[in-house]
C-alpha cells in the first residue's frame, strides 16, 4: 500500500513572498534588516534575500511591536534583545502572532455578523491572484428565497 502524499512545508521564502505574508513592503523589510540584528537574511547564488521560516516570524513580532503595541525602533529592539537574552524570543514572536490572529479573526467575524444583520453593505472578494473576477451578468436576477 503506497504511503499517502504530504505536502512539503515551505522552510525559505523570497522577499516578495515574505512581502505578501506580512503586508509589508520590501523597503521596509530592508530598512528593519538594518535596525535589528535578529533579522539578517541569507542570500542565494544571486544575491538574493532568503528569509528562514524562523525569521518571518520574527518579522512578524517587529510589526506586532511597531504597529500594534507602539514601540518606537529603539524600544522594539531593546525589547527584541531582552526576550533574546532570555531565551524567551521564539516563544514571545509566537504568542503575538497568536494573538494577531485571534484578533483580525474576531474583526472578520464583527464585520460578517454587521453584514448579516444590514448594519454593513457586503464588500466584493477579491479572488486570489490569477483567478479571473466573475461578475453576475447583466440581467442576472436574483433567485427567489422561501
């Protein structure tokens, strides 16, 4: 009996990947490379970033302390460097991401709930990239509920 198929999980990721995970821009991930020693990226034959798994998360903690709790840089990279000394900085990327999520989850959830009772008009989904736009046709009526 053949064993069943495990999709590989990705452990590198390119700059524009990385962009598209974390809304960020690449002159922002470049100008971060700067001001925080814990993000330095390897390079590839041609020169290009190459970011580890482990360190789009630890971009994503400096966007947690930038963006949601208000650090400056200096005070997100002091606080980078005290959870690095204390060999705590894995596990604290990774209960910001944690809460990160759980709270874009309950703003998606809020604005499905003001949709559902009309407090909200519904916003067109934008389809993934490379998945063509439909739109209803132009004497499309809706169909009768009951």
């Amino acid at each position: 009996m053949p064993k069943p198929e495990r999709d590989p999980v990705q452990e590198f990721f390119s700059i524009g990947e990385v962009c598209e995970m974390t809304d960020l821009k690449p002159h922002v991930l470049r100008y971060w490379e700067t001001q925080f020693r814990v993000l330095s990226p390897a390079k590839n034959r041609s020169g290009n970033r190459v970011y580890a798994r482990r360190e789009v998360e630890l971009i994503l903690f400096v966007k947690h302390l930038l963006y949601a709790e208000k650090y400056t840089i200096e005070g997100a990279r002091q606080r980078l460097d005290s959870h690095r000394k204390g060999g705590e900085l894995r596990a604290a990327a990774r209960s910001a991401l944690a809460r990160d999520t759980v709270e874009a989850v309950e703003r998606e959830l809020r604005e499905i709930l003001e949709v559902l009772e009309g407090r909200r008009p519904v916003r067109a989904a934008t389809p993934p990239a490379g998945v063509p736009a439909v739109r209803p046709a132009a004497n499309a009526t809706a169909a009768p509920t009951g």
